[in-house]
C-alpha cells in the first residue's frame, strides 16, 4: 500500500494485493482526498496518519475483493490503518533505528528480503503472525519492488486525472 501527493490536491493512495511470488491479482486506488483547513487544525501532528490510515487506507481495504493477509508499505504513517482492520500491517525498513534496534533485540521486528519489518506499536502481536507466515514468502523477496509498481501506477493515474 502506498500513497503520493498530488500538487495542491491532496494525497492519492493504492493498494496492490499480490500473491506470495508478488504476482498481482488486483489493485485500487483512490482519488485525491484533500483535508480542509478544519481537519488541519483539529487533526494536528495526526493528520497524515488519520488521511493516510483511516481515511485513504480503510476505503482500499474495503474496496478490495482479494481480502491480503499482510499489508505491506514503506509509509509508517500508514501503520495506523492497523488500528482500523484485523489484517497485520507492516513497514519497510533498510536500516535499524535505535527504535527498531530495541524491538529486533525484544523480538518484535520481523525480517524479510534483506528488510525489517516494523509493526503498530498497539499491535506488536502481528510481528509473531508474519514469522510464522515467512514460510510462505520467498526468502529474497523484494518488498520495495512491488511499492514501487504502486507508486509508478498511481503517477499515471494521478497524469490521467489532471489532463482531464
């Protein structure tokens, strides 16, 4: 799951559901979504984790048909969407913060293809469901590579609303 801003208009966001070989079988995006003044001063520091998780996130979730067992994105604004659905969510990380290095040594970072993998602070518990999964997933398995396609998806279609 990702999303891009779009110049004075908000921010986009899609969702690609792959299978475990990152094979896509569908994808959704939305239109810009643009919070007003209002939201901005009541939201705060919290604005782009509400627009990004609750908002853009959970009508992706929603609309999608193949319900993913993992969500995966490099955004940690969007782990808030875990707040809002029973599926795992997890971020894309290269390196270790001090933060992440607490939580690898306590167990509660899962590594995938060369990346760690963070989860929402409330939901820790996701970390043991993706080791048990890991299985399932290649081991080299490019995480970013299937971010990317999201984003390059959502520049054209982000073109294609702003020539209309």
């Amino acid at each position: 799951m990702a999303a891009v801003e779009v110049d004075g208009r908000g921010c986009v966001g899609g969702l690609l559901v792959t299978n475990h070989n990152g094979r896509p079988l569908e994808f959704q995006c939305t239109t810009p979504v643009k919070p007003d003044r209002t939201q901005e001063i009541l939201y705060g520091r919290m604005l782009r984790p509400w627009l990004l998780g609750e908002l853009i996130g959970k009508t992706l979730l929603d609309r999608v048909a193949i319900k993913p067992e993992l969500i995966v994105t490099s955004d940690p604004d969007l782990l808030e969407l875990r707040n809002h659905t029973q599926t795992p969510v997890a971020c894309t990380s290269e390196q270790s913060s001090n933060i992440d290095a607490a939580r690898h040594s306590k167990g509660q970072t899962a590594e995938l293809g060369g990346r760690h993998l963070q989860f929402h602070n409330s939901h820790l518990d996701d970390c043991g469901f993706v080791k048990k999964q890991l299985h399932l997933i290649p081991g080299l398995a490019d995480l970013e590579e299937p971010l990317e396609r999201v984003h390059e998806a959502l520049h054209e279609t982000i073109k294609t609303v702003l020539t209309r």
